[in-house]
C-alpha cells in the first residue's frame, strides 16, 4: 500500500506521462518547454522564459467507500492494531505559461492529448516512469511501485467547469485566468507504514490432535439430592441434582454453564453419555439456561516450559431453565396497616434464602385457602414498584410489595421472579404452606 511519498508519487507519474507523449514529436515543432508542479501563482509571478505547464493538486477529498472499507484502527481503549487508510479524490489543473501564448499552445494541446488518451493510470505506466533516473536515495520510485499495486485504479477524468466555476477556480489560486483543463484523480490510498518487531521463532511446535465429539443434551434431568428419583422439567431449584443425557459429552475437561456461572464437572460423574452433578445452591432467580463445554489441555513438549493450562474445546446445545426463588420462613411479613376510607392495605416483605436482583421484576401471588360468603376463592397479584433507572441490579434478600383491598384470612403465598415461580409445600389434603394471614 502507497505511504506518504505517494502523492509526489502521482503528480510525478502525471507529468511523466504527459512528458513521455509531448516528446514523441520533434522538439523543433513542439520547442523548449518544462513540465513542473507549481501553483499557478508561483508561475505567474515567476514569467517564465520558455513554454512551462503545471500540473497541480488544488483540491483533495477524502473518498468515504475506499475510506470505510477497513476496519477501524484503533480499539476501543485507544490502542492501534493496524495501519488506517487515508483514500482521497485529488483534483488537478493543467496550465500553461510563456511569453507567447503561440508557444505554450503547441504543448499545451499535446498535453491535453495525452491525460484525454489516458483514462487510468495503469501499472506498465507506474512502472515505466519509476524506471526513470532519480537522485540517490529519493523515494519516488519505491513509491511509484506502490502505488502500481494499490487495489483501488487511478482514473483520470476531466472536470466540467462554468464560466463562474472557472472564475471561482483562478481567484482561489490567486492567479490570473490561464486556457487549461481540471482533472479528478480517484482514488488515491495511503498509509503509515509502521515497523513492527517480529515475534521470535517458534523453539517447537505443539500440536494436538483431538476427536470431534459433538456434543449434545437430548434430556436434562433433576432431583432434589443425588439419590433422589430424577424427572425432565424446566423448573428448578438451586442446589438441585442434575443428570444430562446425550452424547459426546466427556472431555479432557467437562465444564456446565448455568446461569452464567461457570463449573467444572466431577470426572468421576462424567460419562460420554452421561453428565451429573450439583446445580450452586446461591444460583439467581429467573430465566437461565444450561449448556456443557469442552476445555482441551494444551499439548505436551519436549522443551521447557511444561505445557500448562487449557484451550476453548466445543459447547452443546442450550437448553432453556427457569431457577425458582426460595422463600424463607417466614416467607411474608406484613406490617404498616393503612386504612384509607375502608381501603384497607399493608407492607409486605418476601423474605428468600437466595439473593435475588432489586432490578428483576417480582410478582406477589396469593390464593385463598378457604372460599368467601360467595364460594369463591379468591386470588390476588402485587407487583414489587421498580427502583429508580439509576438503581443497580444488586443482590437482596427482600422484595417489598404494597397489598390492599385483601379479604381477611390465610392465603398460599408464591413469588414470581421473571416469570420464575416460588414452590408450594404438599401435604395429604394438598398445598398447604407457606401461608400469609391477612388481618381484617
């Protein structure tokens, strides 16, 4: 890619190409001329003794396609990890100067000549003109190959200018009017080439050679303790059993995720078709999943150091869970009575052995244990009020909710955290705990 050198790079090829067509003709019919890269200006005030053309870039504009086509640079700390490009549009005039306008015409036509029968700088052409002879040790010709293999062409096109665009072109460059044309160039690429060290050789290969496995839960299975019976349900518990059936699930080193907690498994529980375990006993409430990872020990060397720790191997599938909340005993408390023209309400706190989020989104479920003067069981949800926006998602193990208009008696009690549900205890007439007494 071309580096800082390549606009000087591209006016020169410019000028050699218009030079290299100009002397194709007789230097008695064409005459003396110069072909530089000066502002219009510079000449003007100079009066040039023999027929001199400039080629020169008055304008340059970055070119957002080729500009946007690499990826940024720069992480988002600020640190480079590659070489930005600067891709521009340069817009050139050509214009003549001599003490005669006759002399300058016979060239300045040539010139016109050849940019018209060059549309594209093409790489025979870079080559070409840094074939040409230099001084010692200038950097136009490494620079003209550059830019002979840069991906984006340089196409030449002529720029079509109004008598007023014309006019507003020579008073910026400060020069009286002068017969030429304006070119766009496009598109022109750069970069900072910067010297990086290289690595050190490799001492020694290590190469691993592992068995794809695949791996994939068909069931997820849970019990309350790892002698318990285990059956296929979404609901759980923390501290619960856990038994995965599928394949291709042992590795070097078996890990689960849950909840996005990371837990390597028991070796001894690991089978190829088999995975058990113990769910953490402080998992979050709420939506999770589960899902086993392969970790691959690095291989072994002859050279020191010993090889040490491991590599990212395969993942299963995800399968989705819901880890219940578990309440306390209590599991409601009530206080703070208000009565408010016969509206009669309370303060109730859920109180968990688990922590649970203050951002996560807590439901207050109570089911009538006994029908009313109608026969009918009533039932009531209570939503917990959300903090402030700026309040953090941090662990607690009280929810509080504002309860009324709540029939007196005793009610089953569940919370919902994120859509995850509390358990009820059974006994020999049905559920029948925990359970909040409400007063009259």
């Amino acid at each position: 890619m071309p580096d800082g050198f390549a606009l000087a790079a591209l006016s020169y090829a410019l000028r050699f190409r218009v030079e290299q067509m100009i002397r194709e003709h007789d230097a008695a019919v064409t005459g003396q001329f110069e072909m530089v890269t000066r502002a219009p200006e510079v000449l003007a005030a100079a009066k040039p003794s023999v027929a001199t053309l400039t080629l020169y870039p008055y304008r340059l504009v970055p070119n957002p396609g080729w500009q946007s086509s690499r990826a940024s640079a720069y992480s988002s700390s600020g640190e480079r990890h590659a070489d930005p490009l600067l891709a521009l549009d340069i817009s050139y005039v050509l214009a003549g100067y001599a003490p005669d306008s006759g002399e300058v015409e016979r060239v300045l036509g040539l010139a016109l000549l050849a940019i018209h029968e060059t549309p594209v700088l093409s790489a025979e052409m870079l080559e070409a003109a840094a074939g040409a002879t230099f001084p010692a040790g200038s950097p136009l010709p490494q620079a003209l190959r550059d830019l002979a293999v840069q991906p984006a062409p340089l196409k030449l096109s002529p720029l079509p200018m109004d008598l007023e665009t014309t006019s507003q072109l020579w008073s910026a460059l400060n020069s009286g009017a002068r017969t030429g044309m304006a070119y766009l160039v496009s598109t022109l690429l750069m970069e900072r080439r910067l010297r990086r060290a290289p690595a050190p050789g490799v001492r020694e290969a290590r190469l691993g050679v592992v068995q794809i496995r695949r791996p994939t839960i068909a069931r997820l299975l849970f019990a309350d303790a790892p002698a318990g019976e285990f059956a296929e349900r979404t609901l759980v518990e923390p501290g619960e059993a856990f038994r995965a059936l599928g394949s291709g699930l042992r590795a070097d080193i078996t890990q689960f995720i849950v909840s996005n907690r990371t837990l390597t498994a028991d070796p001894a529980l690991s089978r190829s078709d088999r995975l058990e375990g113990v769910l953490p006993a402080d998992l979050r409430p709420g939506l999770s999943s589960f899902q086993i990872v392969h970790r691959l020990r690095k291989p072994e060397g002859e050279l020191p150091p010993p090889a040490a720790g491991d590599v990212p191997g395969e993942r299963s599938n995800l399968v989705p869970l819901a880890i219940r909340p578990v309440l306390d005993d209590p599991a409601v408390t009530l206080a703070g009575r208000v009565d408010d023209d016969g509206i009669v309400s309370f303060t109730a706190t859920a109180h968990f052995t688990v922590d649970v989020g203050q951002r996560q989104r807590a439901e207050l479920l109570l089911n009538a244990m006994a029908p009313d003067g109608d026969g009918n069981f009533r039932s009531y949800v209570f939503v917990s009020p959300e903090p402030p926006p700026a309040t953090p998602d941090a662990d607690t193990l009280t929810r509080i909710f504002t309860i009324s208009n709540v029939l007196a008696g005793n009610y089953l009690v569940r919370v919902t955290i994120d859509g995850a549900e509390s358990a009820l205890a059974a006994g020999a007439a049905g559920y029948d705990a925990p359970v909040l007494a409400v007063p009259a």
